[in-house]
C-alpha cells in the first residue's frame, strides 16, 4: 500500500485494506472463493462465511490461512455450528472456550453487537430506543 486515501486514516482501515491487497496480491496461487471471502464477506476484523459442507469449511479456511499469512495475518477466533469442525480447531482458535470444548451445549458468539447461537444457526440481537426523540420538535 503506497498511501491512504484520508488524511488521518483509522488503523482498523488501514489494516483491513493490508488486508484486501494481500488477497489480491496472492490471488494468482489461490482459489477464486478464497480471495472473494476477504473481498466480499470481510468486515473490519471479521468474516462470516456459510458453506455447503465440512470439507468445503476446512478446505477454504486452510486456503485462506495459507493466503493471509503471506501478508503477516494469522486466521484466529474461529467459530462454527458443525461439532466436528470444533474438534479439530486448536484451543487458541476457539473463542471464549479456552480449549475445553463441549458439543452437548449451545454455544453463543457475539461480534457486532450480534449474538449467534452455533449450534442453531440462530442469530438475535438487541434494540434500545433513544429516551428522547430523534429529530427537534
């Protein structure tokens, strides 16, 4: 990256554009839904992905992890509704579970101000109404 498009850039920005062109950079060697996961399911400092079955979760996050440490990214803080997915993860990968993992209860991410429960698929989420209006009167 030569330069920032603003005058005083946010970190998050300038990291998540680092991490754009380092998809791009290595799309040659890679799977074309490795590089459109980064480009089109990234947000920030996350990504949600939904795919068809567990061969295709390992495959992309393999791809994926390969891919970005080109750049200097480390793929952490996985999550997934599949069990065996889980059992596979290292500790360090499993967010709040601190290696102990358990496929018999419901499991809750939040990111966002969302919560998803992994093992349902559900998402929910919290709405609070400002006490005072929002426009003059």
């Amino acid at each position: 990256m030569k330069a920032c498009p603003t005058v005083a850039p946010s970190p998050l920005f300038c990291a998540y554009l680092a991490l754009r062109r380092t998809s791009t950079d290595h799309s040659h060697a890679y799977p074309v839904m490795a590089a459109g996961v980064v480009r089109k399911k990234s947000y920030v400092d996350g990504c949600l992905v939904s795919l068809n079955s567990v061969d295709d979760a390992f495959r992309l996050v393999g791809k994926l992890s390969v891919r970005l440490q080109k750049g200097g990214f480390n793929l952490i803080k996985r999550a997934s509704n599949g069990p065996v997915v889980l059992t596979h993860m290292k500790g360090d990968e499993l967010p709040g579970i601190n290696g102990n993992i358990s496929t018999q209860t419901p499991d809750v991410r939040g990111a966002l101000g969302v919560q998803r429960d992994v093992t349902s698929g559900d998402f929910t989420f919290q709405v609070k109404m400002a006490s005072v209006p929002r426009t003059k009167t």
